[in-house]
C-alpha cells in the first residue's frame, strides 16, 4: 500500500504576509489577535502547515493503522466562514475544566479537533486564552517533545 502524501505540512512561506493578505479586514485583525494569544501560550514563533493553516510547534503522530505523520501542536485559519482554531489534545483527563471554560466562552461551535469562531468579539478571551493553555498543555503532556505518539 502507497504512503498516502500529506498535503499539510510546514512550509516556509511567511506567516505576516499570510495574515497581511487575509482578504477581509476584520478577519486580518482577528487573526493578528489569535496569533499573539498563541505565541504567548506556546512562546514559539509560528508557520505556515499547507496553505492556509499558521501552526506553533509539531508533534508525530502513528494511527492504529500505521499511518503517521507530522502536525502542528496547535494552530489556526482564519477562514471566511469562520476563525477555526485546532485544538488537537482532547483535554486528557482534564474535560470537566475544559467544559467549564467552553461554557465562558460565548458563542462558538466545536468539532472533534476543531473551534469554530465566527467573530472573535462573540467570545470571552480570557476563556478563550485558557482553553488554548489548556489544549497545549494536554498536547505536551500527550506527545513529549521527542517522542514519537
């Protein structure tokens, strides 16, 4: 069976120009602000993974299938739809706080590794910061820098 090719991957395509070319103008300035909320979270510099996602940090990851791959430990796209944040740890025994700071958040909707936010200013940012400390703590605890997951 052929390795599948994954298309999102880190690239060296600026993150500033990234975000300096979002189309609309609130969604820039929204991202701007996701940025520096996970940049003071995570204290790494971001990149580009594929076109359109801006990721802090990686980790390696196997399926129970033997598919593996490399992904950003935390990220977001500023989407037209919708700011979509990756939040990727899934709490780790931590889910009734994870749950509190989703009820602060204000208005939102989730998938499994993903946060769906339609205009920042819907949202409780120091809800919103806690649940991306949250995340990353959780993904480091999963995934040891290092270590293959």
């Amino acid at each position: 069976m052929a390795k599948a090719e994954l298309k999102t991957r880190a690239t060296e395509v600026s993150v500033a120009d990234f975000i300096a070319a979002v189309p609309d103008a609130r969604r820039r300035e929204e991202a701007a602000e996701v940025d520096a909320i996970l940049r003071r979270v995570t204290g790494l510099e971001p990149k580009m993974w594929g076109p359109s996602i801006i990721g802090y940090g990686s980790y390696d990851y196997v399926y129970d299938s033997g598919r593996s791959g490399t992904m950003c430990r935390a990220g977001f796209s500023p989407r037209k739809a919708a700011m979509t944040l990756y939040l990727m740890g899934n709490y780790c025994g931590r889910q009734a706080e994870a749950d509190a700071l989703f009820a602060r958040l204000g208005k939102h909707k989730r998938g499994k590794a993903c946060l769906y936010i339609n205009k920042l200013s819907d949202v409780n940012a120091d809800a919103l910061e806690q649940l991306v400390a949250l995340d990353w703590a959780t993904m480091n605890a999963r995934y040891p820098e290092g270590e293959v997951g």
